[in-house]
C-alpha cells in the first residue's frame, strides 16, 4: 500500500478483518471482503461485483497464498475486470508445488539442498539411512489445492513452524508418520548450517514474457519462529550471483508477476542454495521501494502500458523491521529460557532504540509519514492486554472463593 500511494497510485485495501488495524493507510481506502480461504466462492463473487463496479481495470495484487490461488482457479471471469501480475495456473502451481519447482531448478543448474520427495513410510525407511541429519520435513505446498478445491488445514497453521527439524533417522521417521496422520505431503531436506543472517532474498518483477524488468537483494537479519520464519529485521545489500540465479529461475519456471526468492549460504563450501519461492508480494518487500526499487509501482505500470520508472537499488545500507513481531519474538526466547542473540532485556532495548531511531530504517506498521497503522495496532494490542489481564484476574478471584 505504502509502495503504491508514495508513487501516486490510488489503493483500494481489501481485507477479510483478520488484520484489519493495518489497512488504514493514509494511502488506501480500506473495504471489507469475504474469506478467500474459508469462502472462496463469496471471494470470487465479491471481486466480480467490486469489477463491475470500477470505472477501468484495477491492478490486482494478492498478497497471501490463499487468494492467490483462489484468484489463479478464476482468471477467465477475473481478467475481464483486473490486471492480475500472476502467471496461469500451470505455472502458478510450478512454484507453490516444492518438488515442481526443484525439478525446475535442477534442470536450470539452480544449487539446491539434498532433497527428497518419498512415496510412503516405506520408501522413506529405505532413504534414512543415507539423508543427512539434521534434516527437515516442509509442507510439498503451504495451502493445498486438490481435488478442484483449497485444503483449508495449513501445515504452518497445525505445528505453528513452517518446517520440523529432524535430528535422527528415528525423529525423521516418527515426524513423517504423524505429518502423514495429518493428511500433509511433505518433503524431506537436509537442514543447510548457518544463522538467520544467512538467508538472501532477491526480490524481482518480470513481465509476461519472463523478463525481468527490477531487483531488489537483501537478506534476512532475524526471523520468527526461529530457524523457519517470517523476517523481523531485514537489510538491504548486494551479494554476488543472486541476481543471476533469480533470473535463471525466474526464465526457467516462465513465472510473470512479483516475487520472492529465498537462497540460504551454506557455511560448509560458501555456496548459495535455493531455498524457495514465494510467488507473490512479500512481508517485507517494502525495503525495496525504500531502496530505490519500487516492484509493486514497476508491475503497475508494466501492466497498464505505462513507462518504466527508473530502478538502481541505493548501495547504503538500510534495514527494515517488524518491531511488533520483534517483541514476540523476543519473549518466545525467554520463556525458552534463552537471550535473543546473547541480550539481555536492557540491551535488547536499547537496541531496538537504536534501531528504530536510524534514518535508514523502516518498519512494517509505524511511519511517521502514515502513522494511524501504528495507533491502530498499539490501541488493539492495548485492548488485548487490558482483556488478558482482567480475565486473569477473574479467574483468580473464582479459584480463591472455590
């Protein structure tokens, strides 16, 4: 939204409630939608009626998995009425599909991980002995789409993680079963060593024809949950090779639209090795647009026949963050009863001070430039502990007068 409004582009914000405190930018006119997960038939009506409405053809952006393919499934009644930066079906499911996309990359000469795709418990049981531990079990997709329709039970959503660490042949062995109990496909992956900070995302858009048209490099600073989450603070910076292999992959998938593609430095031969993509905007790709690379405006125009603007991402270095998911992840360390990079609480907070005071930082919520997002969230996460607090205090009380 923000990317979009700072290069004069009216938004219209569409939101299913769930994080609602964060559509009302100075830059979008927030609207309520139905659920594309739970309701997709309502959201496909919904965007038809809303089309039917507009005065010219909207650009439309997805900005999860869910309505992304929910949107793919429709798009001979949706592209009557939106630009839509996502390439058909087949190729859509090429990205979200792990071992599609692997097979891909392999035939591009892309680094990968050792990776394996078994049929069943037995296959698994005679691939164990020769995987290297620690590996991890990550969902084949993270929403399913089958049998014409979208799994509404999410991997992420069941374990809380987006993957499960293995150590042994044992754990890998007990994990599959119980992944298998609940229905998910899943891959299994030896676990590249290195931190967070060893994860480069190179973010692109490439028109219909697969040509990249802007970049963006950066990497993950700090994430959550640990290990296999979501950025919380982020930086820019240019790595040799990333760009190229983005590019490779991005030609060899035949992929159109905006994306994120995640590689993570082994630390054991210092080679760069595909982790995944996400085919869509990404949490933190407002970094880009503060370094110069405005992905969302470039699909923009891209897609209304408009001139390309300029795009040279800024060699100084800047940093982005997630101070709400910062907090959590904060205290998800101390209640394991560990200190998030060896800080305690003191230093923890001056550096969050410090960070927030930098010029060359940006955060996901707060902005002085569109501060009601921010109110918005601290007058939510007010409420929720005002709740808390009162009904522990309840519960209390009952406990104390049995």
């Amino acid at each position: 939204v923000r990317s979009l409004g700072e290069a004069g582009v009216p938004v219209l914000a569409l939101s299913d409630g769930s994080r609602a405190a964060r559509m009302y930018s100075r830059y979008s006119y927030p609207m309520r939608c139905p659920d594309g997960l739970r309701n997709s038939d309502a959201f496909i009506r919904f965007l038809e009626e809303l089309g039917q409405r507009l005065t010219h053809r909207a650009v439309l952006y997805l900005m999860n998995d869910p309505h992304m393919i929910v949107v793919a499934q429709h798009r001979d009644l949706l592209d009557q009425y939106y630009r839509i930066p996502l390439p058909q079906w087949e190729i859509l499911d090429r990205c979200l599909d792990k071992v599609a996309m692997y097979e891909t990359a392999v035939k591009a000469g892309i680094p990968l991980p050792v990776t394996a795709a078994p049929s069943g418990i037995e296959e698994l049981q005679r691939m164990a002995p020769r995987i290297p531990y620690p590996c991890i079990l990550k969902p084949v997709s993270r929403y399913e789409f089958r049998d014409g329709a979208l799994r509404q039970k999410a991997f992420q959503h069941t374990y809380d993680v987006k993957a499960l660490r293995a150590n042994n042949e044992d754990e890998l062995l007990s994990q599959y079963r119980q992944v298998l109990a609940e229905g998910f496909q899943v891959i299994v992956q030896e676990e590249i060593p290195g931190p967070d900070h060893a994860l480069y995302t190179v973010g692109i858009y490439a028109d219909k024809q697969s040509e990249i048209q802007a970049t963006f490099t950066g990497r993950k600073l700090h994430q959550l949950p640990p290990d296999f989450g979501l950025c919380t603070y982020g930086e820019s910076l240019t790595e040799p090779g990333l760009v190229e292999m983005g590019t490779k992959l991005t030609k060899a998938l035949g992929f159109h639209g905006i994306a994120q593609i995640e590689f993570k430095k082994d630390a054991r031969d210092g080679q760069l090795k595909l982790m995944e993509i996400n085919p869509r905007g990404w949490q933190w790709s407002y970094l880009a647009t503060a370094c110069g690379v405005n992905l969302p405006d470039v699909a923009y125009r891209d897609l209304c026949g408009l001139p390309l603007p300029a795009t040279r991402q800024i060699a100084t270095r800047r940093t982005w963050t997630n101070m709400v998911d910062e907090v959590r992840r904060y205290r998800q360390y101390e209640r394991q009863g560990k200190l998030v990079e060896k800080k305690p609480l003191g230093a923890w907070l001056r550096w969050v001070i410090s960070t927030v005071s930098r010029r060359e930082n940006d955060d996901a919520v707060f902005c002085w430039r569109d501060p009601i997002p921010g109110v918005m969230v601290v007058m939510r996460s007010t409420l929720v502990g005002v709740r808390h607090g009162l009904r522990a205090i309840f519960s209390s009380k009952a406990r104390d007068s049995v």
